[in-house]
C-alpha cells in the first residue's frame, strides 16, 4: 500500500477514491430524494406517496431507476445529433466539480481549495451550455423557449447568489469553505447575515428550477421544457443532475450560514447532512404549496428586488467591518 | 321592453310583419321574417339596443334552408328570433360577423355542416370537420361538396413569419385539459395570434339527435359536458318537457335543483383544481378532488354513475332521493364550508397567485356582449346575468341566491366570482333540502311515446359554464327533426384569440383555465 502510494502519490489516491465517493453519494443522494420527494408530495397531497415497492416505498427509486435503464434510447430524427447526446453528460460535469470542495466533516472533504467557493460558481455556470444546447439540440419549440428561459433565470439569479455570499467572505477573509464553516464556532452567520441567508435561499431555488421559479420546465406551457425529447437514461441524468444540485444549493447554506459540520454531541457529518436534508424538505414544501411566478415577475424579483438589496446588505457588512 | 322592440323592430323592418309568440311554448318572445337584405339592418338594430347574439342555427326543411338567429338581452328578459330562408341549390346568406363578433364562429359552423356561404366573411375555413368530408353532415339529403368548397374550406395553414414562430398548444397538451388544439403565432414568448382548432373530439351528437328518439337522446347530454352533466340534463329534460306539455310533480323540481347545484359545486371544485395545476400549483388539485369524491359519493347511490349521469326522465326523476342522501349532503355542506377558508389562505391569499391573475384577460361589458359569453366569465366581466334568475326552470325561482359579479373583468375576478358561485350553491342546496316536499317523483301524466306538436323552442339553462341554449324543432314524429347546441365553453372561447394577443404564453395558459372550457362541450 506504502509502495503504490509512493508511486502515484498520495493526492492522486484521495482524489480518485473522493471522486469515486461522489459518485456514489451523488447517486445514492438522488436515490433518496426522488423517494423523499414523492413522499412529501403524497402527504402534503392527503396521499400516502409510494408504498408498494419494499417498506414504505424505500425500494420504489431502485425500481425507477432500473425501468429507465431498460428503456430504450430514443433519438428523434430531426434533432441535432451531437448536441443533444452531448448535453446529459455535460450537465453532470459541475454537479461533481462541486462536491469536491464540499466539506461534509472536518476531515471529509476531497479537496480544500482556497477558492472554493469560487471553483463552485464558476462550475454551476456551465450547467446553462447543458440547457442550452439541449433546448437547441432537440429541435423543438417547446424545449427551445425552455432552454432560453432557463439561461435568462440563470444569469439573473447568479448574481444575487454571488453578492448574498460576498458578506460572508467579506467577514472571513476567506474563499475555502472549510475556513468558512471555522469561522463559525461561536454563532451562526445566519445571525449576522439573515438577509443575506433569505437572499440566497431564494436565488438557490430559482437557480435550481424549482417551483415557484419553474418556468425552464413549466409543464403547463412547455410540457417538459428543455428535457421535453429526452427519454430513459438520457432523461434519468437531467433528473439526477436537478435533484443533485438541491442538494448542492443546501449544502452551500449550510456551510455558509448554518455552522457547517459543526454541532453538538452528533458527529459533523451527520449534522451537515441533517442541516442539508432540512433545507431540501424546505425547498420542496415551496415546490408543494405555490404556483408559478410569470417570466417578466421572475426577473422583476431578481433584478429590483434580490439584487439592489443585496448591494445594500453588502454595503452596511462592509461599513460595519471597518468600524 | 318587448311591447318596445315590438313597435321599433316593426318600424325598421316596415313590410314584414313582427309577430308575437308565446314564451312559455317556444322560449322567444317575437319573431319575425326578414329578407337577406335587411338581415345586416336588423343585427344593427339590436346591437344598437344592446343585443347580444345568443344562438345562430341553421334548419334543413328540404325545400329551403333556413338561418335562426336568436337575440337576446342582458338586462330584462326579450328574446327575439329572426329567421332567414335562403335556397338550398344556392344557399348565400349576408354574414352579420361585421356586428356581431360571435357570428364569426357559428357562421363557418353552419357552413361546413350545411354548406351556406356567408358573403363577406373573413375566414370561411373549416373549423370542427377536416378536408376528408365530402357531404354535408347536418343537410337532409346528402349533398356532395364541391372541390371549390373543399379548397376554401381547408384552407387554413399556419406559415411561419419573419420573427416569429408557430406553436402548437395542444391537442395534446397539458394546459388544455382535452383535445383542444391552439396554433399560437408567437415572437419570443409574445403571442402576435391564437387560432383555435377545433373538432378532436367531434361525434356529431346534433346528428344523433335526428336519429334517435327524445328519450333515446337523453344519455347522450351527459357526455357533452362530463364535468357539469346534471345541467346539461336538466336542460334537455326541461326543453321537451316545455315543448310537450309534461308536468313535473314539486319533489321532482327540488331534488332536481339539489342535484344540478351539487353537480355545479364538482364542477367549479374541478376546474379550482385543475386552474392551479395551469399556474403550477399541483397540490390544490389533490385536495378539490377530495371534496369531489364526497360528490360522487353521494349522488352514485342516486343516480347510479359517477360521472356521465343520466337521472332525470321526462316528467320526473328516475329515483327517489332517501334519508340517507339528506344526511349526507347536509354533512357535506358543513365540510365544504370549512374547506373554503382553506382554499383562501392557500389560493385567494396567495400573492403569487394574485399577481399571476390579476389584470389578464380583462373582458369589458361591451366586449362580453358582442362575443356572447356567459356564465360565471360574463359575470366576472360585470354583467349581472343568471338564467337561473332571469328564465329559472325546475325550483330555481323560488330560491333565494345573489348574482356575484366582477369589477375588473379579469381572470381574478373569474375566480373569485366562481368561489362565491360554489358558496351560492351550498345555499341553494340548503334551502331546497329544507323545503324538500314529499310526494311523487314522477308525474303519471307523461305519455308513453313522445310526440311533440309541431313547432319550435329556444329553451336554456345555465350550466356551470354558463349558457346552455337547446333549439329543437319538432314535425310531431317521435325523433326531434333538429336539435341544435347552443353550449357555453364553445362561445366562451370565441373570445380567447383576443384576450392572448400580445400577451405571455404563460398568461394564455392563465387566461385560457380562467375561461373553464370542457372540450367534448364544444365539439359536440
């Protein structure tokens, strides 16, 4: 063991067997919370939600999973071939760029850069080429409006999300999320920063697609969106890649204003995941209860709303260190 | 007012006599004969005095055609019929679209049924049927169509423009709820048109009608509307009751308000639900449906089916009511009541909801009145009218129950005014359970073989959709010569194009639930 780590070093051997670790926890994170979230729809829908397959349902994402895999891989004729085999792999690509900096516990992170959080930004940018040339790919009206919807909200969501974080990096003198989590022995920065916790948490939904900023894939006018021609395998990823990037916007609150790991008595990972997993029950009891905002609201809220008060929060956390 | 449209209607028309018939009978108050030439004068007179265009209907009497336009009022009951005898070897007729915007449709309606052609119309294009037909559906003899009438007729074809682009919002859509198809001409996520296409779901019932005997047409009511079906029976039962005569013993009329009333409440829950699932709220849409269970599990016991009923006969009602019933509409309006609070905070309250709705699809009197919509998207637009006030059939007119209407016309107040339609009808239903006589539910004078003496009958009820008008004409045989469907969502409709134009397509799909359609409704 000694011999091969000499060999192809250490750093190689964490990153291999921390990617390998994504991707499991990505799958089984997708596996839980497609089962979580028909759950929480059937109850908050006076249903029960899954029930049949295994104890209360557990095994039914299993069994989903297999019945795409079986499915056969269509491709319609008149879509543009490269692109649209092309973008269900490249809308993985930032998903697992992110978890690499994650920190779950003090010592379970694959690698602490000291840009993380920048690395994270950057990478979730790239998920709009995925929509994109899957909208323009597939040849069809429906998943093109949804592709430019998508970018739209997209670009007008990151900025909020960007400068509801500034404070907090602004506070630590810090880009690495572990330093960030530190930080936080004492209180929360949700104490210190609650609007720039709500600013984010809002920008987070939306730029996860999720109801009440749907629209990319608002059923009631564009079927399915982007992903309206993708079927089996194919459609499984863009549905992995959602339910991962949750997660993602989750973890990224916790670990910037919720304390991270950190927490009493219960070891770090298990409070990280329980801080994560409360946040994602949240975003789909929003998903439950609302309808869908309109396109030009949606951009409403995010350009005179979420962004100048976000330049205001930036501004007093700014006069405020340096009294 | 009808002595008044009497006198004026007789002084525009000078030579042709107005006549004077009786309502109760024939369901229109005046009738008169025109000459196509004045047909365009006589629409302007009663758009001038505030007419709207309730019913257009085309009859085959084999020597010639015949055009019934039917006008009627918003403000006090005046129905007027004027009738228009055009050549069956060439059938012409003035359009009157010009004035009345609602002719548009009914005209290229009439058109492919009966092949009339309207001189001046806009768009005589097929609108229900394909290119594939090549008689005349609803004529009496089968007359072939010409290849000339063929190629005018299909002549619609969505091209695409410079900057814009084609979208198919159906027939298979979600939003659409049904095989309704609307070819909308977009710029960006503008809409520049909407052209609806009709006909998915077409089965020709006003053809059955002709084939089948009055009491063998019956079942048939309930599958043109299968959310409201209870209003669409009540409707046909009432027409040919009135047109034969048929009594209908007291029990017989308050269990039937009950029923249409507890069937309106299933219909306004549905469209509650599925009008949240358009704006992307999909959890009202599981709780509506649980009140709607409670419906259908009292009426099943009743009246035997769940959703297309057929329970009402001629004369009377094919089962009486029990104890049981009673009770349990009575446990179910004290649930519902509970339930609305629920609905208010989750929906009425909710400000995405408001600022999705509010200011969209605003419909003006005056526009309402020329497009000829009505129920609950006349009331919303402010136009206090309810055939159960104004022309109430079975125990409605001794009911006590307001009209809600809008102030704004637009989509919000269309929900607002249906919610208080659905607390309406728990008060209706209220009142009548507690007057409920006893007696029998079927009258011992209905005659066993229906024959109607000869004549016609404009008869209409409101359905939860709104105005439902059924034209039969009778030649005494025991099938109905034409029976003809004046049904609300299809005029509901008609005004969709105007209300999209220049709007998002995510307000569209808005607008359009906000007009509550039920697609087998318009196709018939």
């Amino acid at each position: 063991m000694e011999q091969i780590g000499n060999m192809i070093g250490w750093e190689t051997v964490k990153m291999v067997v921390g990617l390998v670790g994504v991707l499991v926890f990505v799958v089984l994170n997708a596996l839980i919370l497609t089962w979580a979230e028909r759950k929480v729809a059937g109850h908050m829908q006076r249903r029960i939600g899954p029930k049949e397959v295994g104890p209360y349902g557990l095994i039914q994402p299993i069994a989903d999973a297999l019945k795409l895999l079986g499915k056969e891989i269509l491709t319609p004729r008149e879509v543009d071939k490269p692109l649209y085999y092309l973008a269900p792999m490249i809308i993985f690509v930032p998903v697992l760029v992110s978890f690499v900096v994650i920190p779950f516990d003090a010592s379970l992170q694959v690698m602490d850069i000291n840009v993380g959080i920048l690395v994270i930004l950057a990478f979730s940018s790239l998920s709009v080429f995925s929509i994109l040339m899957a909208g323009w790919g597939s040849n069809n009206k429906y998943a093109l409006i949804g592709a430019i919807r998508s970018i739209a909200q997209n670009i007008a969501y990151e900025i909020p999300l960007l400068l509801a974080l500034l404070p907090i990096i602004m506070m630590t003198n810090s880009f690495s999320l572990k330093s960030i989590v530190e930080a936080q022995h004492g209180l929360w920065f949700v104490v210190y920063q609650p609007f720039a916790f709500l600013i984010y948490f809002i920008a987070g939904v939306a730029e996860t697609n999720r109801t009440p900023f749907d629209l990319p894939e608002a059923e009631s006018e564009l079927v399915a969106g982007y992903h309206t021609e993708y079927s089996g395998m194919r459609f499984a990823l863009f549905f992995l890649a959602e339910y991962t990037n949750i997660f993602i916007v989750s973890a990224i609150a916790v670990t910037f204003f919720l304390g991270g790991y950190q927490g009493p008595f219960l070891p770090g990972i298990i409070w990280f995941l329980l801080k994560s997993y409360l946040l994602v029950f949240v975003i789909m009891w929003l998903r439950w209860t609302y309808p869908r905002v309109r396109f030009d609201q949606l951009l409403n809220i995010s350009w005179k709303a979420l962004i100048p008060l976000s330049f205001i929060n930036l501004l007093i956390t700014g006069g405020l260190l340096k009294l | 007012m009808v002595e008044r449209i009497k006198a004026e209607l007789g002084a525009t028309l000078k030579e042709t006599p107005v006549g004077e018939a009786d309502y109760r009978e024939r369901g229109y108050h005046l009738f008169a004969e025109v000459a196509s030439a004045d047909l365009l004068n006589v629409a302007r007179f009663f758009d001038e005095r505030g007419f709207y265009l309730a019913a257009l209907i085309c009859v085959d009497y084999k020597e010639y055609l015949e055009l019934v336009y039917i006008f009627s009022n918003h403000a006090s009951l005046c129905k007027v019929k004027i009738t228009l005898k055009i050549d069956p070897a060439k059938p012409v007729a003035p359009t009157i679209s010009t004035v009345f915007d609602c002719a548009y449709w009914h005209e290229r309606e009439i058109r492919e049924f009966f092949g009339v052609s309207f001189d001046g119309h806009p768009n005589m294009t097929y609108l229900f049927l394909h290119e594939g037909i090549d008689f005349y559906p609803l004529r009496k003899e089968k007359i072939p169509v010409s290849d000339e009438d063929k190629k005018a007729l299909g002549a619609f074809r969505p091209g695409e423009g410079e900057d814009t682009f084609f979208v198919n919002l159906g027939p298979q859509h979600p939003s659409t709820h049904g095989v309704l198809r609307v070819v909308l001409k977009m710029d960006g996520e503008y809409i520049e048109d909407a052209q609806p296409v009709l006909g998915y779901l077409h089965r020709m019932h006003e053809k059955m009608a002709e084939n089948r005997s009055y009491l063998q047409f019956l079942p048939n009511t309930g599958r043109m509307d299968y959310l409201g079906p209870m209003a669409f029976n009540l409707g046909y039962v009432t027409a040919v009751e009135r047109l034969c005569g048929i009594p209908v013993p007291d029990r017989a009329n308050y269990v039937r308000v009950i029923l249409t009333e507890l069937n309106r409440l299933s219909s306004h829950l549905m469209w509650l639900g599925a009008y949240l699932a358009d704006l992307g709220a999909l959890t009202p849409f599981l709780f509506v449906f649980d009140d709607r269970e409670e419906i259908n599990d009292i009426l099943e016991p009743v009246t035997g089916s769940r959703l297309t009923y057929c329970y009402f006969r001629f004369g009377g009602l094919y089962n009486d009511v029990d104890d049981a019933f009673v009770a349990g509409t009575r446990a179910f309006i004290e649930r519902l009541r509970s339930r609305f609070s629920l609905y208010e905070k989750l929906v009425g309250g909710n400000v995405i909801f408001t600022n999705r709705t509010r200011g969209i699809g605003v419909i003006t009197k005056e526009r309402a009145r020329k497009q000829a919509v009505s129920g609950p998207v006349l009331r919303g637009a402010g136009i206090a009218m309810d055939m159960r006030k104004s022309e109430p059939c079975a125990a409605y007119g001794k009911m006590d129950f307001d009209v809600p209407v809008g102030t704004r016309g637009d989509a919000l107040d269309m929900y607002q005014v249906r919610i208080r339609e659905m607390e309406n009808a728990l008060n209706i239903i209220e009142q009548a359970l507690a007057r409920l006589p006893e007696g029998p539910i079927m009258t011992e004078k209905a005659p066993r073989k229906l024959k109607p003496p000869k004549g016609d009958l404009y008869h209409t009820v409101e359905t939860p959709r709104g105005e439902l008008g059924i034209y039969i004409v009778s030649d005494e045989s025991d099938k109905p010569y034409r029976m003809k469907w004046r049904v609300p969502s299809f005029s509901n409709l008609m005004i969709f194009p105007e209300l999209a134009k220049g709007n998002l397509l995510a307000d569209a799909v808005a607008i359009l639930g906000s007009l509550d359609l039920v697609i087998p409704e318009i196709d018939r």
